[in-house]
C-alpha cells in the first residue's frame, strides 16, 4: 500500500506476491551492480523493448551503475530478490529519476518467468513512497503502445492517473497520494497474498516433522503422533536418521530422502539444530516452517541473533514460519484435519480462529474452550511471533469461509498501526474479540522476558481497539463468555433487554447488571415467575418477551429449587425462541443463566436461516452478571457494525507536494543533527498548505461563547502519532492516526462539543497533514471553539467561528 516512506536510505521490507510467496524489496546499492547486469542481461529482447521503447539489445554498464547509486533526492532503484544474502537472484526492479522539478519519470523490468506475480505494482507502490518522501509529488511514465501487461499495472494500481497518446506512445502522468481507490484495491492485494501464504501452514497436503522421536515423553513423538490422532487428510513423513519406524509409520533419514516435497515441515528439535534444518527443508520445497524449540530471542543477545538468522533464511525463500517458542497449529476442517501442536486432543469443530502468543496458555484455553462447548476453526500458537503474526492470521480468517470470529490473545503488538488498520476493515465483516495481557507494569516486563518484546502503554491499546472495532476482554473467563455469545446467537439490534427468572433475587442482580453496563431494561421488563416455575411458564414468557418489539434480546435465568431438569426449561425457552423467529422474523440473542451450568447448551434441532441455524445451541452462564457483561459487549459490537464505515477525509485545493519540499529541505539542511522545531513562521505556512489558518490567541470569552481545546501530537515509536484533545473540566482524549470521519465525530461528542462548532473540518485537515508529512514527530495547537450550534458569521480565519493559537511543530531525525 501506498505510504510516504521517510527515510529511503537503506529502505528493505519483506512483502508477499498474490500467490503468497514472498520476496525481498530493497534498495539497489553500488555492490549491487554485478547483481543488476546479470538480471538484465538475462532479460528477453522483447521486454528490454518494452522498456526502452525500442529494438534495445542490452543497456551500458554506465546505466546500471546509476541505477545503484543511491541518492534519493535525484534518483532511486528498488530490487525485487529472492534467496540468500551472499547468493540474491533479482526477479524485478523499478526505478524513478528526477527530471529538475518536483515530477519524477518512472519505469520496470521484470524476468518473464515472473511476470503477472504483481511485482511491479508492489514496486510501482513502495517507489512512490520513496519519491513522495524525497519531495516529489508526482510520476510520469512513457509507455509502449503493445505493452499491455504495465498499462494494466498504472491502470489496476489505483492511483490516478492521466494519460496521452501520441506516436504509438501512451504517456501517463499520477499525482503521489493515495486516494480511496489506491488504498481500497492495495489492501485486497495484500490480504489475498497474505491469506495464500498461509495455505501452506494451515491447509498442507503434505507435512515432515524433523525429530519426532520414539520416545512417547518427547516433543517430537508427541507432534507426530497427535498428527496421525487427528486423522490427517494428507501424508505426514517422521523424519529420524536413528529408527526405522515412528508411531508405525515408516521413518525417513532426512528431509532430502523423502519422496515428496512437504508443504509443512515441524521442526521438533533444539534451538541449535533449528537452522541447518531449516535450510535442508526449504531446499526440499517447503513453503512452512514450524519451529516449536525455545532458545532464540526470548533467552537474550545470542539467542536474538540467532532468531534473526532464523528469519533472514525463512524469507530469502519467500516462505512463512510460525513461532520459534510456540505450541504449533491445528486446523479442524474436514477437508485437512491437522493438529500439528502439543495440544493432546483436537477440539471441537467450530467458526472461531484462535491466535495466541502464549504456549503452554493456548494449550489452557483450547481445553477450557472444549468444556465450555466452543468450537475452532484453526489455531495458531505464535511465541516470539518471528514471522507469522496475529496480522497475517487476521488477513486469513477474513478469506476463510469456515471463520466467523477472530479470537486474539496477545501480550505484545508486532505493529499496532497495521493491525489497527486491519481490525478495523476485518471487524465490519466478522467479530475481533481481543484479551490484551501485559497492562501493568509487572505485566509489561514478565512479558518482555517471556517474548522478547516490549509491551506498550494500557491508554494506547485502549485507543486502538476503540477506533478499530476490536471487543475487549479483561479476562479469560469474559473472552469465552464473550465468545459463546458471538458464535451461536444473533447479533442484536440495539440495546433493550428483557430479563426472565424463578427467582426475585436473580433476576434483581440481572437487571442491575444490565443498566449499569449501558443496557435499557424494556419490553415486559424484568418477569419473575417465582420458585415454581414451570417449563410451560418459561416458554410463554420468553415467547411474549421475544416477540416484543421494544425487546432487543433475552436474559432467561434459572435458579434449580429441588428435583428439577434444567435442560427442560433450556428446551421450552428454544421453542419459545423458534416461535418468536417465526412469528416476527428477527433473530434476537437469547441468553442463559442456568446457576451451575456454564458453556454451550445443545436444545433439539434448528431452524435454518442466515446465521446457521438459530439457537442451535445457547450461552449458559453461570450467574447472571457474567450473561450482562457478554450480551454488553456484543451490544457495543452491533452498534459499531450499523455504523457506515469511516472514511479518511480527504480536501482538494492543498498544498501537500509543497509542504513535503518545505520539510524535506528543513530536514536536509538540519543534518547531521537533529533538524529543530519550526520557527512559529514556518509553522503557519505549512498549516496554510493543508488550508488551516493560524492566528492569534482569542481572548478570554467571560460570556463562555467558546471553549479552548488543546491539540498536542506526538510519536510513538510504536503506534506512530498519536493525538490528545484536552478540553478543561472534560479531561483528555487519546486517539491513534489516522482518524477517521467517525473517529473526528466521536472526539467532538466526547468533548461535549456541538457538531457544528467546525472543529471536525480542522481535525480532518490535520490529519491529511499527518498522513502527508510522516517526518512530523509534534504537533502542538489550542483552538478556541464556539460552543453555539451554528457558527456565527463574520471573517474568522478557518472554518466558521474557529481560532487556532500558535502551533509548535518538531521534527524526527530521518
């Protein structure tokens, strides 16, 4: 995807092509030379014509060593490689070269047997990056006539583009910014190439598992042997030079023996064998590694190094690898039936993809998540996350048909901007339910000695999941309740609850539950049947509540008083549900509280409609609180979900190209030291290029015709900027980059401002700013805001009735 890419020096990013292979983009430098001439020297006659525009037999050596000379103000060359540091092949490259203004000409070559892999848009994106973060606000390129396949790149990228033909040459010109249509068909390439390379990790044909073992205590025996309990679909080989047979299945020697080559290889073996193996696997073919063995970046320096060899290798062959330090993987599908992990039974069938950074917890929660009746669709046990992260398996579930949720543990964020930006997308489609570990401090370094990462601030996840959709849970316990809910009943359509129970007590508890977490008790309200009740009692309340239109959805608690049969009342409150359906034709969640039976409670058979059947099974919680608490959550949810998606305001008429010159000749002059805040001049011009007037303070207003907000933006080096809006006696709100149009709406109403006062225009402004200008590391303002709902009129200096005080504006060292 498009982005302003800051600092091109030494620019390097692993990337995944359409059918999941991945490759290495890189920068092209002087020691590249040798590398270059053999790459185009390998080319056909017919695509060096395509390129030159004309019968071009080869290029001087004199053209190849400018495309490696790295100076990105004047010219830039990207590699697309594959293979090992010392032994790099080059598959494509794409190069722009400045033509003495702020308009840089650009062009491809890529190796026929690689053509149509979508290189050249992966390069056509990150090269505009380069250029835009260089100064240049623009890309032209001449075109052949015949030379359909980089029409189809400068048509298909996205980006809008202008085009001339004349002499059998099609001339195209693109401003560098990323509009809807850029962002939109970017982030479909990335989540299909993201899915596919995958497959090989959760849908194998064929697995090896490296060091299972006849010994029944050891990690590789217990792999292998669970692989073959789960009935896999494909063929899995025991890879031992020192038996003949493992589990009764023949052994192989080594992977090189083995007579196919495997999709998946397991590497059950020390940390210090892991490499050499690893290479023998991905010379065999293996697209997926599986590294179970702990000793790499977790344990410090040495075994951080040895991590990052791990990595290097894994994708010099444009493979994926799950962990090292992890539980493994399993995938419950029909068609694979695989559990590649340490977990001793497959659980049960189900929508809901797991991803967990914590192993020995995994193997926990899968147990846990079997008694309380939830089902999985896929698991996957990350550990030190070297590779494969909870973004890659977001991007996988959101294709996968066999997941409905997405269940995260996480201690750490890999990248907190890329999985808000994939959260946020995913959750319009299908529920993210997240626990985040690791709030406290405490918490924070256990982590960062268990994972070798560094967990982040509690206020910025917070921020993140609130703008992304993402359900939070405090707890395991809520995760699973949480999760019950989201996989066998509706979602709900608003907010309005109706509460039935045997039991005065029980039901009092349910109801103050209910209100205190935002719900509204309505319909026939709270029902108490009292301690007799019977079956036939319950089925005509519940009908009666669910068939209520002021009834959103359905609390029916139980409380057993002697000799009863809590699955009769279970029963009879499903066929009231059925009934309701029917007769209304809303699905609306219903909810147990059986006091003593938690977990999925199986009711008959169900009547089929869009979400699978309803009521197939229920949620049955424990006490009543936790029913709330869930149903809560989910409510939250479904709001979110009814909301239009948010869009990243975007205003004509901007002088972004200029402000990126501005900043990049302030950077350029500053170094080699730390280039220094803006003078307040400088400030105000580069506010007025994105259309914000600065002025001068207000002064007090005793009439308190408006309020003063204070803007204050900073960087993290994790989440990237991050605004606070302070309003006095509202307090402070946290928010991630880039906001949205609903995310600007949402500030405004939680600074109790009115819609209209025309802070939201400003805010929309500065984060096109934000997004033009990634240098900008703070951002400091105080605006005086009109409290009245519509503007007053008169010649104020940005949008109706809004003043912006002096901005201080500092900068990172690029």
């Amino acid at each position: 995807m498009f982005s302003i890419i800051s600092d091109g020096a030494g620019y390097r990013e692993f990337v995944l092509l359409k059918d999941g292979q991945g490759i290495l983009l890189r920068t092209a430098l002087p020691e590249d030379v040798e590398r270059v001439e053999a790459f185009i020297r390998g080319l056909s006659r017919e695509t060096l014509a395509m390129r030159f525009m004309g019968g071009v037999a080869g290029v001087s050596r004199t053209y190849i060593e400018e495309l490696c000379d790295e100076s990105p103000h004047q010219r830039a060359c990207l590699l697309a490689v594959e293979g090992d540091e010392a032994d790099q092949r080059v598959l494509g490259l794409g190069n722009y070269i400045g033509k003495g203004g702020a308009i840089a000409e650009v062009g491809f070559m890529v190796a026929e047997p690689h053509q149509g892999r979508g290189i050249s848009t992966l390069l056509l994106e990150r090269l505009a990056g380069l250029a835009a973060g260089a100064g240049y606000v623009g890309f032209e390129a001449d075109v052949l006539y015949g030379n359909e396949k980089m029409t189809n790149v400068f048509r298909d990228s996205g980006f809008e583009t202008r085009r001339a033909m004349e002499g059998g040459i099609i001339h195209v010109e693109f401003p560098l910014s990323a509009p809807q249509a850029q962002r939109e068909r970017a982030e479909m390439r990335e989540r299909v190439a993201a899915a596919n390379s995958l497959v090989p990790l959760l849908r194998p044909r064929t697995v090896a598992v490296v060091g299972a073992s006849r010994d029944p205590a050891s990690m590789g025996n217990a792999i292998f042997r669970h692989i073959l309990q789960s009935r896999f679909k494909g063929t899995v080989y025991p890879v031992n030079p020192k038996a003949q047979a493992i589990e009764g299945v023949q052994a192989h020697a080594s992977l090189e023996s083995l007579p196919d080559s495997p999709d998946l290889v397991v590497l059950a073996v020390p940390a210090t064998k892991v490499i050499p193996l690893a290479k023998e696997a991905l010379d065999k073919g293996a697209r997926g590694l599986l590294v179970l063995a702990a000793g790499f970046a977790e344990t410090g320096p040495e075994g951080a190094r040895r991590q990052e060899r791990l990595v290097r290798l894994v994708r010099s062959r444009g493979a994926r690898l799950v962990g090292p330090n992890c539980l493994g993987l399993l995938n419950t599908n029909a068609t694979v039936q695989l559990n590649a992990s340490l977990a001793t039974a497959m659980p049960p069938r189900g929508r809901v993809g797991f991803f967990s950074h914590s192993a020995a917890l995994g193997v926990v929660i899968l147990q846990y998540a079997a008694e309380r009746g939830l089902g999985f669709s896929s698991f996957v046990s990350a550990g030190n996350r070297a590779d494969v992260s909870g973004n890659d398996l977001l991007q996988y579930w959101e294709e996968d048909p066999d997941t409905d949720v997405a269940l995260l543990y996480l201690e750490t964020f890999g990248n907190p901007r890329r999985f808000a930006r994939l959260a946020r997308r995913i959750s319009r489609r299908k529920p993210v339910l997240c626990v985040k570990s690791a709030r406290s401090h405490a918490g924070r370094r256990v982590a960062q000695a268990h994972i070798a990462a560094s967990p982040r601030n509690d206020a910025e996840v917070e921020a993140l999941f609130h703008q992304a959709g993402v359900i939070r849970a405090d707890t395991l316990e809520e995760l699973f309740d949480i999760a019950l809910l989201l996989s066998h009943q509706p979602l709900p359509r608003g907010n309005r609850v109706a509460v039935v129970s045997n039991s005065g007590g029980v039901a009092t508890i349910c109801a103050d539950a209910c209100e205190s977490r935002g719900m509204r008790i309505s319909g026939p309200g709270v029902v108490d049947l009292h301690a007799l009740a019977t079956a036939e009692h319950y089925e005509r309340a519940c009908l009666e509540a669910l068939e209520h239109p002021e009834v959103d959805a359905l609390i029916a608690t139980f409380a057993c008083v002697g000799a009863c049969d809590p699955a009769t009342v279970a029963r009879a409150i499903r066929r009231a549900a059925v009934r309701a359906e029917r007769s209304t034709g809303i699905a609306k969640p219903t909810l147990l509280s059986l006091m003593g039976v938690s977990g999925a409670v199986p009711v008959g058979t169900a009547s089929q409609n869009g979400h699978g059947g309803v009521h197939r099974t229920f949620p049955s919680y424990r006490f009543p609180e936790s029913a709330a608490l869930a149903l809560s959550k989910v409510v939250e949810y479904a709001h979110v979900r009814l909301q239009p998606p948010g869009r990243i305001l975007a205003y004509d008429g901007l002088e972004a190209g200029e402000a990126r010159q501005t900043v990049e000749r302030h950077l350029e002059e500053s170094l080699p030291q730390a280039p220094p805040a803006f003078t307040e001049a400088q400030s105000r011009d580069l506010l007025t290029c994105f259309g914000i007037t600065v002025a001068e303070p207000l002064p007090a207003d005793p009439a308190a015709r408006s309020t003063q907000v204070v803007l204050s933006l900073s960087a993290d080096p994790d989440f990237g900027p991050i605004w606070r809006f302070r309003r006095p006696s509202v307090g402070s709100i946290l928010r991630i980059t880039p906001l949205t149009d609903l995310d600007i709406a949402d500030v405004i109403a939680r600074l109790h401002l009115p819609p209209a006062c025309g802070l939201a225009e400003t805010l929309g402004r500065l984060t096109q700013l934000v997004e033009e200008l990634p240098w900008i590391s703070t951002l400091e303002a105080q605006v005086a805001v009109p409290l009245a709902e519509a503007a007053p009129p008169g010649a104020l200096p940005l949008q109706p009735g809004l003043t912006m005080a002096f901005s201080q504006v500092g900068f990172r060292t690029p």
